[in-house]
C-alpha cells in the first residue's frame, strides 16, 4: 500500500525574505566545505604544514569546485543547448552542476596549487580526497532536500515519493541518500587508513583507493537512476556511468603504481 512509503515534500528553502532566498542545497555545499577545512587543518597540524597554505588550498578548491561543476554540466549534459547561448553557463543560479566537471576541475586546480606551493602533487591529492568523499555526502543531502535526482520506481519499503518533483507520485529508490551514505563511509574508511599510517601513507595510494571506490559507487547506483538528459535514455550506460569509467581505471593505475613505490614523497 502507498501508505508505507515515505512521503517526501521538503521545502528546499529555508527562509525567503524581500526577494534573498537561502535554500538547503546551498547550505549544505557551503557546510561541506567548512567541515572540510576542519578536517584538512587537523592533517596541516599533525603534520607541520603551515595553515596560512591552507587558506590558499581552499580558495583553490573552491573555485575549481564550482567552475568544473558547472562547465561540466554544460558540456557533458546539455552542450548543445549551452554552446548556442553561451552566456546562460554563467547562470550558475538556474541549476546544474557535474560532479564528474567537479573532479577534473580540482584535479588541475590542485595540480597548480602543488606547483606554486612546493608541495608534492600526491601529497595533496592523497589528504584533499578524504574530505571530498565527506563533501559528496553533503551535496547528494542538498539534492534530496531539492527533490532531485533520485532513482526509479521501487517497492521497497524505504521508497521515497518526491510530492514537489515527481508528478507520477509513485514511490523510487532514495538515490541521493544511498550515494550519500556510501561516499561517508568512503571518507571515514580513507581516514582511518590516513590515522593508521600515522599520517604517512604510500604517495598517491589514497588516491587511488578513492577514485576506485567512489566512481564505482557512482557507476552502480546510475543503474537505479532516472536519466537526467533526454539523450540518455538511449544510451545502454548513461552519461554519469560513461564519464566514471576512466576515473576507476586511472583509479586502478595509480594504485598499482603506489604501490610499487612509484610516485615521489613530499617536497619540504
């Protein structure tokens, strides 16, 4: 019977006055970037690293963050549509954000950060990754507080009925809280692996392991996705499964490469 699932109608603004909206998805972006930061300040201090760098790793990742985002929304997704008005990327406000766009924007950003900073590439991938998995988790909370993105019919106990989105009204996995909940157990997982090795593990291992895990969670759970595009519903793997592959097999390299002891350590 219907009424055994779980009627969501959140309402993904909190508080809107004279025309200002403060919504949860923004909320919560901001939130994981804050935690974030937190937790990369308890590995600057473990390790000795000045914090003022950390001040600049953030604003790096920050603007990388909403920059791949966006552009790889744009590109990936809906090309066609934004190489005609061009002007509309800039629209960051209308939605429409990749995290797939999110990964390769950081991963230049951060690519530029180790080379201003004399810090060893590896060394910040193997640290940053660990707090992004944690920020995965609060951005697939905004997207079910805006009642997005979420998965096909199911009837299964926990199914959501997403009353402001889904004019069906008929019960579907709870996506974002699957992937949510599996990108937390990924950062915890990749924390306690960094506390392990006392803040000394393997260059680039980190990495490797993170790229595997949560690109492979993300192509998974595409399976019970509703397709976000129209082109994709012709596509046997989607965009989102597509755009993981290569992140899994570099994911793969890295690891294997690690492990032999391939990357350099940490410039002083």
């Amino acid at each position: 019977m219907i009424i055994n699932f779980i009627h969501w109608n959140a309402n993904p603004e909190i508080l809107h006055i004279a025309g200002l909206s403060i919504r949860w998805y923004g909320l919560l972006f901001a939130l994981g970037f804050y935690v974030g930061y937190l937790i990369m300040q308890k590995f600057f201090t473990k390790e000795g690293v000045p914090l003022p760098l950390l001040d600049k790793l953030a604003m790096y990742m920050i603007i990388a963050t909403v920059i791949g985002a966006r552009l790889g929304h744009c590109l990936f997704y809906e090309s066609d549509y934004y190489l005609k008005n061009p002007i509309e990327i800039l629209y960051i406000w209308h939605g429409g954000l990749a995290s797939h766009g999110a990964a390769i924007g950081i991963l230049f950003a951060l690519f530029l950060f180790a080379r201003t900073s004399k810090k060893s590439y590896w060394w910040v991938l193997d640290r940053i990754v660990i707090v992004t998995a944690l920020a995965g988790l609060f951005i697939r909370t905004g997207n079910l507080m805006n009642s997005e993105i979420y998965g096909h019919a199911t009837n299964l106990p926990w199914g959501f009925i997403f009353e402001r989105d889904d004019k069906l009204l008929i019960p579907r996995h709870p996506t974002q809280i699957y992937e949510g909940l599996c990108y937390f157990a990924i950062s915890m997982s990749l924390l306690w692996y960094y506390y392990k090795k006392d803040g000394k593990p393997q260059q680039g291992l980190i990495f490797g392991i993170f790229l595997i895990a949560l690109f492979a969670v993300r192509f998974f759970v595409e399976f019970l996705k509703e397709v976000q595009v129209d082109f994709e519903r012709s596509m046997p793997l989607n965009m989102g499964q597509l755009l993981s592959i290569p992140f899994i097999i570099a994911g793969v390299v890295i690891v294997v490469l690690a492990k032999k002891n391939r990357f350099k350590a940490n410039k002083e």
